[in-house]
C-alpha cells in the first residue's frame, strides 16, 4: 500500500491504525467456541488472504512470487517474527486479560533498544538503561501476583511478541545498513501464511460457528491486515520515537475497549505495573525528543 502522508496526516492514521490493533481483545471475549490456536489460525488466515490478493492486484502475482523466491534470508527473519507475534499474541489473549497482555507487549521499544546493543553493538543512554530497568520491575509486578495458572502462562507467552518484535526490528535496522531493505508487506504476508500453517493442526478439528468464524476473519482484515499495511506506510514520514509512542495508544485502546465492550476491569497489579511499564517509556523517548532537538 503506497500513500503520499504528510506528518499531521501519518499521526492521525497511526490513531486509527492503534485504534484497529486495540480491538483485537474485545472481539475475542465474544466468542463462542473457537479458542486458542483455532482464534490464531483463522486470524492469520485472513490476514494472509486478504494480503496477498492486495498485493497481487497491486503489483501482478508474477512479481509477488518473483520477490518471494529472491528474498533474502533477512527477509525470511523477518518473516519468521512476524509470525510469532501474530501466534503468540492471539494464544496469550486467550490465556490471560487484555491488559496484562498489552502492557506486556509495551516494553518492546526498551527490549529492542536491548537486542540492539547486545546484537549490533549500538549505544545505549543511561536514561534507557534506566527505563529498561523500570520497565522490568513493572513487569515483574505483574508477574508477582501470578503465582500459576492460565494468567501467568498468557503472560509468559505474551513475552513472545515483544521480544520477536523487537528482533525483527533489528533484523530489518541490519538489513537496511548493508544495502539490503526489506519489504515489510510481504514480510507479513508471509508470517501471517506460516502461523495459520503451524496453528492449523493443533485448531483442528475447527470448532468456530458462523459469529465466531465472521468475527475472527473481521480481525485478521481490519485488525491485522489493513493497520499493518497502514503502519509501514506512516513508518516512512514518521521517525522511530514518533512511532514508538504513538503505538503504545494501542494499550489505552485495547484495555478500554476489554472494560466498556467485555467488562474486563483491569486488575490493581495490572494497572500499577502497567503504568511503570508506559511511564519508562514516554519518560525516555520524551527526554531522547529533548536530546535530539
């Protein structure tokens, strides 16, 4: 998807784009019977569909396949943690509340900051090392008063996303300083492909109705699909710390929408680790705003 933004327009659509990504756990307490892998699969599915015939309409499916067998490794990294986060993300909202899930997944921009230097050798602020740190013990907060249970292990898996988010924003950092971009549409294309293959055994036999199967497909188009399309377009005027903060919108979004469409009420360890956890984070791409200015 290819758009001419100008900077008020991409922060505007980056409102919509974190609005989108934030409904993804109301949907799911309106399921009826699919669960788990069986929410992943039909998610990633749709997203993978509905990618692929943009994409083929736009640039011919000759020059899809042509770019997909000529991709580079990083490239297929790439893709790889795509598919991860859409997996781990669907299982762990299935496993544990909206809130724990998506506060979780806010550290992403500090453990990026992490792989970057223990990875790429990139410098570090202290005032990061102090956020990173922060961050942690919030989510250790969260952690505490989940001793077991589906809660602790959503969580756990939770993790999953921010950590293969952040490797795949380094994976796609090296690519570009050696020459070798990568194009970040069919990147998930291609993850989204892989995680509704490897979670199709395991949701087999599908047990998703009519509503269930309508609204899981709703999400992997205008949840995942169409925002996703969006953000890498908003990525091209907007710079990193812009993105960063607007995306955590999706954690306000996401938990506000659980508590007025579900009645998920957000738990005290969630709310005071949370608040460490997003508090760290506008503190340090605040005060790196600063610097840069």
């Amino acid at each position: 998807m290819r758009l001419k933004l100008r900077t008020t327009s991409a922060i505007l659509m980056m409102v919509l784009v974190t609005f989108l990504w934030g409904t993804a756990g109301v949907v799911t307490r309106h399921l009826h019977f699919a669960r788990s892998f069986e929410v992943t699969f039909w998610r990633a599915a749709s997203c993978a569909l509905a990618l692929g015939l943009a994409l083929s309409l736009q640039q011919g499916r000759a020059v899809v396949w042509r770019k997909l067998r000529t991709a580079s490794p990083l490239f297929w990294a790439s893709a790889c943690c795509w598919a991860v986060m859409f997996t781990a993300f669907m299982i762990a909202l299935t496993m544990a509340s909206v809130g724990n899930v998506l506060i979780t997944m806010a550290c992403g921009p500090l453990l990026t900051a992490l792989i970057a230097r223990l990875a790429l050798g990139y410098f570090i602020p202290l005032r990061t090392w102090i956020a990173i740190l922060v961050a942690g013990v919030g989510i250790a907060a969260m952690f505490a008063t989940q001793t077991g249970g589906g809660a602790f292990w959503g969580t756990v898996v939770g993790m999953c996303v921010p950590i293969a988010g952040a490797i795949n924003w380094n994976v796609s950092q090296y690519g570009h300083e050696h020459g070798h971009d990568i194009d970040l549409v069919p990147a998930v294309l291609v993850g989204a492909t892989i995680s509704a293959f490897l979670t199709l055994p395991m949701a087999w036999p599908l047990q998703a109705d009519a509503h269930d199967a309508g609204l899981l497909i709703g999400l992997g188009i205008f949840q995942l699909a169409l925002p996703c399309a969006l953000c890498i377009s908003c990525s091209k005027v907007l710079k990193a710390p812009q993105m960063s903060l607007l995306q955590l919108q999706e954690v306000l979004f996401g938990i506000l929408l659980a508590w007025l469409g579900a009645g998920e009420r957000p738990a005290p360890s969630v709310l005071s680790g949370g608040a460490l956890v997003v508090g760290a984070l506008l503190v340090n791409e605040w005060l790196g705003m600063r610097e840069r200015r």
